[in-house]
C-alpha cells in the first residue's frame, strides 16, 4: 500500500475538523436564532474563512440538510411511531407535545423541518411521509370519538404558529411554557361543541 504523505493526512484532519466545527457552530447559530443567521455569520463563529465554508456547503440548504440530517430522521420516525399507536388519540396527543417541544428547544430543527427546499428531495419525501402518517393518525382519532370531527391538519400548522411565539430567557422556561400551552390545545381539540370554519394555513405562515 502506498503511504500518504504526513501533509496531506494533516490536511484532511484539518479538512475535517473546519467540518466539525462549521456544523457545530450552525447547529448552535440555528438553534438560538433560526434560519436567518447569515453563512458570514456561521463561519465567523465557527472560524473559518467564507470560502471555506462554502467549499464544504455550496448552499445554505446543504448545510442545514447536514446540520439536522439526523433530527430531521428522528422526528418523521417519531411520526410513525405515534401513527402505529393502537391508541390513536395517544398517538395524536404525542405528536402534538414532541414537534411543539422540538420547536421550543430548537428553533432552527422546527424551521428546517417545515421549510420546502427546492433541491432537498429527501428531505421533501420524508416530510411527505411524516404528513400523511399524521393525517392517517387524525382520521383514526377521529374515528374512535376521541379527535373533534372539525380538527383540520391545517390546526397543526395553528398550534406550530402559536407554540413559535413563545420567547422566555431560557430554554427550559421556553419548553414548561409550550408545554402548558400544548395541554390547552389538547383539552380544546378533544371531540367537544364545533369550532369556527378552519383558516387554511401554510408553512410559511407557521414559520412566521
């Protein structure tokens, strides 16, 4: 085998290491301030040069595809566990508290979760799964009595919105306050006296 020169090894650990610390730095951006902090801003944080940082992430996108892969995975898998409750109304109950905790602990995972990328076909698909689990689950919720008859996904998007609003000085004060605020919601969309109509709510309305 042919040996590699001692520069070249020092220039990949180099290479992986302004890696490490470009997604470490934007997992931390992200989650105080969502996705609006700049990639200047991401780079000075992490220390690294702008043209550095674009070399290993050519595109926003990218790089928040590869900062919340992982997350991203977890909260769809965290869907269809709930989907495949026997319980639908359990199911239901526990998809509501994790986004919305998710979201308070993380602005950035929630935006990244909900926001539509145009070259992110993964990301769209899982998304698209995680959508129709949750719609199977609210018509099975539905079924059993449990869910009010007039509950729309788009109440999803209503709770996401108000949860979002939620700003205190810590994240564990952020979080008791969703919390509180998410068992308001499930009391309300227990099968109770009809609402108003529903409003048609996007993404971008729940992102704010």
């Amino acid at each position: 085998m042919r040996d590699v020169p001692a520069e070249t090894t020092h220039l990949r650990a180099d290479a992986r290491q302004n890696r490490d610390r470009i997604l470490d730095s934007a997992r931390e951006a992200f989650a105080a301030d969502g996705l609006d902090v700049s990639m200047t801003e991401i780079a000075r944080r992490a220390g690294v040069g702008v043209a550095t940082l674009y070399r290993r992430f050519p595109t926003k996108e990218a790089l928040v595809r590869e900062v919340f892969a992982e997350q991203l995975a977890a909260c769809t898998g965290e869907v269809h566990r709930a989907a495949a409750d026997p319980d639908p109304w359990r199911g239901f109950c526990r998809v509501v508290a994790e986004l919305c905790e998710m979201q308070a602990r993380d602005r950035g995972f929630s935006a990244a979760f909900l926001s539509a990328f145009p070259d992110a076909v993964p990301v769209d698909e899982m998304r698209a799964r995680a959508e129709e689990a949750f719609s199977g689950l609210v018509e099975r919720a539905k079924g059993v009595g449990a869910l009010r008859p007039d509950f729309t996904v788009d109440d999803l998007m209503l709770v996401l919105m108000a949860n979002n609003g939620l700003v205190t000085d810590s994240v564990d004060a952020t979080v008791a306050a969703s919390r509180r605020l998410v068992a308001y919601f499930l009391q309300a969309f227990q099968a109770r006296a009809p609402l108003p109509p529903p409003v048609r709510l996007g993404l971008r309305d729940a992102l704010g």
